[in-house]
C-alpha cells in the first residue's frame, strides 16, 4: 500500500500530536485472517469470524470516532476564534498557540482540512483492502453503518465550516488583489450553488447549497448530524416546531427530510461562516430573503405568544 507509507510520513510531519489510523495493526490483523480466508476463494468471510468482529472493527471504530473528536474540538477552536469579538476573543488567543491573525487561521484551518482528507482517504484504503483480501464487501457495509453512527469525518459540518472560514478570510486578505486558486472555490451546475475543495488529487468535496425543503440557496444554514444542510426556518418546519422554539425543542424521533434517519436534530450545528460567506456571494438574493425571514418570524412570533397568553388566561 503506497498510500500507507505517506500517510505514515504525513503523521510523522505532525508529531504524532494527533489520533491516526495504525496501519501496521490493521494490516497485521488482516494478514492473520487472510490465512484462513484463502480457502474460501469464492465465497465470503464467515460471519463468525473472530478476527473481524471481535479486532479489526471495532479497533478501526475506535480510532475513526478518536479522530473525529480531535478533529471536531481543533476546528471549533478555531472558528471560536474567528467569531468571536472583544474580551472572548482575547481569551480564546490566551488559551490557544494561534495569534488570531488571519494568515495564522487560514494555515491552521488548511492543515486541519488534510488532516481530515488524509484520515478519510486512510479509512477508504483499509476497508478496501479488508474486501479485497477476504472477497467481501463487509467493509463497504462497515462504512455504510458508521455513516449512520455519524462517525464519518467527511459527514462533520465543521468541515464545511473550515471551507468557508478559508474563502471568507481570502477574500479579506486579498481585496484589491486578484485570487489565485487554492482548492476553495462556490460553484454553479444547472444553476445551484455548491461549495467545493479540492486540496489533493485523489479527493473532490462537493457541497451542496440547496435546501431541499424550499428548493432553493439555503438561508441561515444549519447542518443536521446526518450531515445534510436545510435553512434553519425549513428545517423547523420539517421538525415541527416554531421558530420561536427552535431546533432545540425538536422531538428526537424526528426524520432528517432527504435521508429519513431519525435523530439527526439534537445536535445541530448553525453553520456561521457559511452564512457569511453566502451573505457575500449572494448580496440581492440575501436581502430579499432577509426580508422575507423577518416577516414569517415576526408572524410566527405573534401567534407564539398570542397563544402563551389564551393558555395562562386559561382561554
């Protein structure tokens, strides 16, 4: 696997500060069980295997959700940073190395992207050399399932955010200056909108802007644990609840409206940098649907508490 040997390089260049996938243990287990598995040319690995359920999975498992949690912490330090203003911001540059500078963040951010696309192209290679060497498709099933765990670093919205963070502090850097490509870029395909990177060869993130509750560029974006994208008034709608409420009120049995899985509400996440950088890309489109948030809020709001008050009126 030429692959392994850079991506152990790669965790060298990080000082091993970082979870990694351990290839030399993943390849020794495989490398056990593909002893008995040559008998079995034709067929698939037993579903009683020991060595797959009981070691390769679940350690592979473990490192992935490892991987995902360092990854999720550094980003919202990150974007913290970025976001906040005044006395939070000093405190979060005290207690970080970063000297919130913007070609500080746009490094850190950068480095943190690899480091997730590096993880990722890591978990495709091993599940697919698992198949290959016990003639079965279990590791494309293993990636189905963690995907539904959540536990896909590719799924984590503060991937998305991290894109965003880059191009909206580009742009800053580089106005009156022209924009050379650095593998960020919004695109268009059949008129909608999507966000895409393209840091290494091997992998392109594509983005999709489009609520497919309103059908339209999502506004006030929030990202569901499944990792798809609605406007925030959208994805109340499809939860059932108001505005006023809001997604933190949301019934935990509630679909996702695209993948239908349930549960995917609880831990949202309100994708700040995208909405700025959209606010960017789509001045005229943004004011008007502002304008028309503000309306639908405003009435929503009203029937709120017209409605609090016939109940402590007891009307």
């Amino acid at each position: 696997m030429k692959f392994c040997k850079t991506y152990q390089q790669y965790m060298e260049f990080l000082g091993h500060q970082r979870p990694a996938v351990d290839f030399k243990n993943h390849k020794k287990i495989m490398k056990t069980c593909s002893k008995s598995s040559k008998i079995l040319l034709n067929s698939t690995c037993p579903d009683n295997c020991p060595v797959c359920d009981g070691t390769f999975f679940p350690s592979l498992l473990d490192e992935m959700s490892e991987i995902l949690g360092c990854f999720n912490q550094h980003a919202q330090e990150l974007l913290d940073i970025h976001l906040s203003s005044g006395f939070r911001k000093y405190f979060f540059m005290l207690k970080g190395s970063l000297s919130g500078d913007h070609n500080a963040l746009i490094h850190e951010g950068r480095d943190l992207v690899i480091y997730a696309l590096m993880n990722a192209i890591a978990i495709r290679k091993i599940l697919k050399k698992y198949d290959k060497i016990h003639y079965s498709k279990q590791g494309q099933l293993f990636r189905s399932k963690v995907q539904v765990m959540h536990k896909e670093i590719l799924q984590s919205p503060w991937l998305i955010e991290l894109f965003a963070l880059h191009i909206n502090l580009r742009e800053i850097k580089s106005r009156g200056a022209p924009v050379l490509f650095d593998g960020y870029y919004v695109s268009f395909k059949d008129g909608k909108p999507s966000l895409t990177c393209e840091l290494i060869d091997s992998v392109k993130i594509n983005v999709d802007l489009t609520c497919s509750v309103c059908l339209d560029t999502v506004f006030d974006p929030v990202a569901l644990t499944c990792g798809h994208i609605y406007c925030y008034s959208c994805a109340c709608s499809a939860a059932s609840v108001n505005i006023v409420d809001g997604l933190k009120e949301a019934n935990p049995k509630e679909k996702c409206p695209l993948c239908r899985q349930g549960g995917v509400f609880e831990d949202f996440v309100h994708l700040e940098e995208l909405d700025i950088l959209l606010s960017r890309c789509f001045r005229d489109y943004w004011q008007q649907r502002l304008q028309m948030e503000r309306i639908e809020r405003v009435k929503q709001a009203k029937e709120h508490w017209e409605m609090q008050c016939r109940m402590f009126m007891g009307i």
